[in-house]
C-alpha cells in the first residue's frame, strides 16, 4: 500500500481528496498516478518520502507519494 | 488618495527639469495602477511614430496600489515604453525591492523623457530628487555598479541599473535590480540607456495611507495565511520555476536547438532537483514574498555566483543552445546580468545564429572564427559579450532574430523564432494551441506571462481548435495582468492556488474602492485593447500578419522527441485568429471595432482608426 497526495490543483481531479491509498507497492509512479485516474503528464513534480523522483521511479510499500501539477506558469 | 504615493515624478533629461504632479484621478479610476498607468501614459503622452530610442519616446515606471504593503508579493514594479525590439508597446515587470521604495518615496509614477546630454544617474530620497553625473559607472556592468551605490549610499537605496547592454542599444536591453532581478523584455534597459540614464537610486520612508486600516490588516493575513496552508508552498519554495524544466522536457515544450524540437537529450541535467542539489545556495524572495522561488546559486567551476537560473533562462540559454551543462548555464545567465541583456532574447538570438552556422548561411568569416554550433560553450560566453558591445555578429544579434534574419535572409526568417519582434519565451509549441494563440496575440510579442496555457492544452487536448481554448486565453490575458496593475506577484495565486477573490477586499480596504473581478477584468480588457490600439498606431499595415507565429510552429514539425512529426497546420493557426479576433470584438484583420473600443471607454480611440 502506497500514499498518493496531490498538492494544489492536482486535488480537483480526484475531487478534491487530501490522499488516496493505493495497491501500487513495486509499480511505478506513472502506473500508480493512473490508477488514481490522473493522467500523468499534468503531474510537474514528484516527490516520494519528500525526495524528488522521475515517474519511471518504482514504489515501495509504505511510500508516501506527493504529486505536484503547474497550471499557471511564471 | 489611500493606496498610492500621490504623484508623478516627470523627470526630462534633455532640459534636466524634474517636476511632481498629483496622480490624476482619473487615470487611478480608470487603469488602477502599475501596468495600467504604463499603457495609459504611454498612449497619450508619446507621439505617433516616435523613434523608440530618440527623446520623444518615454520610459514610464509605475507602482501599483499594493506595491510596499502587506500583501503577498507586493514588490511588482511595471516599466512601459516603445519599443526598440519591436516597434510597439512594452510592458516588463520587474520584482525585488524597488517598488516599495519607490511607494515610500510617494511615486506611483517616474516618467522619463528627453535624452540627458551627458551620463546621469537619478537620485531619490524622499521628497528630495535629482539628476547625479554618473560618469564613474558608464562603462561597467550592472551588479558591478549597484554594488558601488550600495556602498557608496547605504543598503536601504535600491538601484534599478543597466549595463553595457543598455548603453550600447542592444533591442533586448534589461534593467536590473537586486543583483539578479530584471526588467527584462522589450529593450526597456536599451530606452533608459538612450536617455543616458544609467541608474535610478532610491529611499523612501514615507507612509502610505490606506482607506480602512482594519480591513486591510485582515484581507493581508487572509492572504498569507492562504499561502502559508498552501500544501504547494514548500516545492514551489524548494525548486521555484524549475519545477516545470522536467515536466517541459517530458510533455515536448522545452525549447531545443532553436525550437527545432521540444525534448533534449541532455535534459536531465537540467531539472530542478538536479540544479538544487548541484549549484543552489539558498532561496531569494522579493519584498513580501511568503514563497520565495528565487535562488542563489554557486558555480564552483568558474567560482561565481548568481541569483538563478530561473526556468526561461535554462531553457533558452541550456537546451535552446545544446548546452547541457547547469553550471555552464548559471554562468551565461550572470554574463548576461552583468551585461544587462535579456537571457530569454539573448538565448533566442544565439540559437538562431547557431542554426545558420550548422546549415552554412552563416560562415565562418561571419562569425569572426566562432565555431557557432550548438553545445559551444565557450562561444556562447564570446557572443554574449559580443552582443552587448554590439561588435562582429553580435552587433546583427544586438538587433533581435527579425531584424537579424531580415537582414541575412536565405530562409533564415523561417527559423526566427518570435512574434512581432520578440523573441519567443520558452515553451516550445508544436501542437500546443492554446499556448501558441498566448505567444501569437500577447501584447508585447511572444512572451508567456500574459496567457500561459500549456497544461490546459495537455488537459483538454492539444491540437484542438476550438472557442473554449480562445476563451480561456482571452479570459487569462484580461484577467492575469492585474497583478501588474496591482504592483503585487502573480505567482501566489498562479502556483499555489491562493483564490483570486481574497485579493478583493484587500484592494477594496487599500484604496476605498470596492471593485468586484468582474469588473477587474473589464480594466484588464480596456489596457489589452488600449495597447492593441498603440500597436496599430504606431504600425503602418499592421494586422492579422502581425500575429502569425514562426513559421517553424506551422511548416516543420520536430523530428526528435514526444512532440516528433506533430504540427499545427496554418489553416488552424488562421481559424484560432478568427475566433480571437470575433470573441475579442476586433475586425477579421484583428483591429478593434468602434463598438468594442466604445464599450471599454475608449471611444475617443475610434477616431485614429
């Protein structure tokens, strides 16, 4: 079991949910991202145990996972 | 006048005559402030046709009526002018400390104007304000001699300086500010180096007057408690704009050989967390800045340190140029700092050249011996000091990609990446089309601060065409430039989420006034169409022509990357202008319509058209 937090706008697609918990031990970030209905190219920024990672990142359990999108731009 | 300094500062550099005037009312009822007054003074005040960098043209700098007090991100300072680069209306928006300054000294507004006969620089202390002989600091880059103010005059004097790039001319000449904080677009720097202006200096401790002292204090605390619970606060803290050169690189909008492609090999090397871990000292923010994206940045091969690299200085000065080197980057943006040239421009230009060398327009003969393809560190350094003195080919690069591939020719246009004039910002937009619309209709050229829409493209699908997309545009550009009127950062509400409605009664407590969003962005369509207007004045023949991309987003799609074989054909960039111009209330050659301009309380407007 792995801990999905979307930060900022990231929340309005999982209607507005602070964290999901998620089967996605051994998957990797993109994987876990669509399996909680977000598609993984809004995602700018990941963060596993607060250390950024790519999205090919493999998870494991217990993994708090925060995901961070960029709607505005400077 | 609650909210603002209470005076115009005219200074006329050709007589040396500095006068204070009330800000008139009306313009404060009608443009609010900040980029508002700059819209607003340059219109009425500059002649048609006015050569941008002789004495007619004016350089106009302009708090806002939260510039200096306790809002987030109340540090925004706009500076108006003609342009140099482009021949029409520019709008650049610098951060840091000046702007409170400049409020505590009771300024909304300094108006630059003449051509000084002899360097000057203009000192402001309070009430007091006048022209110094500056012919110590003529000749020397920009934090060069803003260190020597400060040593010179105290750290509470803020400076806003060019550099060689100013005083040479160059059309993307910055004015710089805090050792890294720039007005960067539009030549801005090359109209205060005309004026032989190489620095303003000043203090100000003045107060400033609010109209509901307790209501401002809670519509404040509202605002930074906002940001503070923001979960988005610590990231956006942690990597600033660099959180988006990964995500760039992955959906194909980081600008790669002269946006030949939107994904580069070398990427990452240049992601955010790479840059924190390998060059990042600390983080900078601006005045009232409750999430500072700014960062210092050591690079210990050449054994200096800069205030950055932001995201728009990697991507056109790293992966726009082949380089895939932070630290080679951090250091092309300090030359540029010193320098005072816009990195974003600078980037452009030098890939464009690079792009001619590797296809043999230019030669070797041309480039002075430069090896000019892209990934040549040691020659983007040379060309950038090039540039600035406006020596070899840098004096062809100093004028800007449209006039350098106009005066080169040989197919070069096709792959000058700008809109009517400036160079494009960094996002690639091969089928991006809401984001090319943002580049292809922004008011000073091809820059991303007005509309930024790449995300919403990815949400809802990027090669669509459609009246949502328009919409969304037109909605952003009325909308997000009234940060710029409101002397305060956009990037509270942009990155981390902060409701726009909490700015409501804070400006409303600030100034006495009670405005609702609806009625914000109605100010915010009277300055688009207002610019629109100096654009089609000062432009003989302008039009639809004037807001098609580079060829390159329309004629030749990538060949590497996510973004491989994908184009945006140009009968959709043509149908995206027709529903622009029809939801705009323009004509089907983009200029306003008498109704339109009437609408806004711009009637008077009508009769120059």
């Amino acid at each position: 079991m792995i801990t999905l937090r979307p930060l900022g706008g990231l929340k309005a697609l999982v209607h507005d949910q602070k964290e999901l918990h998620l089967e996605a031990a051994g998957c990797s970030v993109r994987e876990a991202l669509l399996l909680a209905n977000i598609r993984p190219e809004l995602v700018a920024l990941v963060l596993v145990n607060a250390r950024p990672v790519d999205k090919a990142h493999r998870l494991a359990d217990g993994d708090i996972v925060q995901v961070l999108t960029v709607f505005g731009g400077g | 006048m609650n909210g603002y300094g209470g005076s115009i500062l005219r200074v006329n550099l050709t007589e040396g005559k500095i006068t204070r005037l009330p800000t008139p009312a009306d313009v404060i009822r009608d443009y609010i402030g900040g980029r508002g007054f700059g819209a607003y003074f340059l219109y009425h005040e500059v002649p048609a046709h006015a050569d941008p960098l002789g004495p007619e043209n004016k350089l106009i700098i302009s708090t806002g009526p939260l510039s200096g007090l306790m809002i987030p991100g109340a540090g925004k300072c706009d500076f108006s002018t003609k342009s140099p680069l482009t021949g029409g209306y520019a709008g650049s928006s610098l951060g840091g400390l000046f702007t409170a300054e400049m409020k505590y000294a009771g300024i909304d507004s300094i108006i630059l104007e003449g051509i000084s006969p002899k360097p000057v620089y203009l000192f402001i202390d309070d009430r007091k304000a006048e022209l110094r002989d500056a012919s110590e600091y003529w000749g020397k880059g920009s934090i060069t001699v803003e260190r020597m103010f400060k040593e010179q005059l105290g750290e509470e004097f803020q400076v806003a300086v060019i550099g060689p790039g100013g005083e040479n001319l160059v059309s993307y000449a910055s004015i710089n500010h805090d050792y890294g904080r720039e007005a960067g677009r539009g030549g801005v720097g090359a109209v205060m180096g005309s004026k032989r202006l190489k620095a303003i200096v000043l203090h100000g401790t003045q107060s400033v007057q609010v109209a509901d002292l307790a209501g401002y204090r809670q519509a404040g605390m509202a605002l930074f408690k906002a940001c503070k619970d923001s979960d988005g606060l610590k990231p956006w803290q942690d990597y600033g704009t660099t959180i988006v050169t990964s995500w760039c690189d992955e959906v194909g909008a980081l600008p790669t050989r002269n946006f030949s492609a939107g994904s580069f090999e070398g990427g990452p090397t240049l992601y955010g967390p790479v840059m924190r871990e390998q060059i990042v000292i600390t983080d900078k923010g601006c005045f009232g800045c409750p999430s500072p994206c700014g960062k210092y940045s050591r690079m210990k091969r050449y054994g200096s340190t800069v205030e950055g690299p932001e995201y728009e200085t990697i991507g056109m000065l790293g992966s726009n140029l082949g380089i895939a080197d932070i630290q080679d980057v951090a250091q092309a943006n300090l030359l540029c700092d010193e320098l005072g040239i816009d990195t974003i421009s600078a980037g452009s230009a030098i890939g464009w050249a690079m792009e001619c060398f590797e296809k043999g327009i230019l030669t070797l003969e041309d480039t002075g011996g430069l090896e000019l393809r892209f990934g040549n560190v040691p020659a983007v350094f040379e060309l950038l000091q090039a540039i600035a003195k406006r020596q070899g080919l840098g004096a062809l690069l100093s004028q800007g990609v449209k006039a350098a591939a106009k005066q080169v020719g040989k197919g070069s246009e096709k792959f000058a990446i700008h809109v009517k004039g400036m160079e494009q910002s960094a996002y690639a937009t091969h089928n991006a089309t809401a984001m090319l619309l943002a580049y292809m209709t922004c008011d000073v050229g091809a820059h991303h601060n007005r509309s930024w829409a790449i995300t919403y493209d990815l949400q809802v699908g990027r090669e669509l065409v459609v009246p949502e997309k328009v919409a969304r545009i037109i909605w952003l550009q009325d909308f997000r430039p009234m940060f710029d009127v409101f002397g305060t950062c956009r990037l509270q509400w942009v990155e981390l989420g902060i409701d726009r409605e909490l700015y409501v009664p804070a400006l409303a407590a600030v100034t006495g006034v009670q405005r609702s969003w609806e009625e914000l962005e109605m100010v915010g369509a009277r300055i688009w169409n207002l610019n629109r207007m100096f654009w089609i004045r000062e432009n003989e023949g302008f039009g639809r022509e004037w807001d098609l991309p580079a060829p390159r987003f329309y004629e030749e799609a990538p060949k590497t990357g996510v973004t491989a074989g994908q184009i945006t054909r140009l009968e959709d960039v043509h149908k995206l202008l027709d529903m622009y111009y029809e939801q705009r209330g323009w004509s089907s050659n983009g200029i306003p319509t008498p109704a339109t301009l009437e609408k806004l309380g711009l009637a008077e407007l009508a009769q120059t058209l």
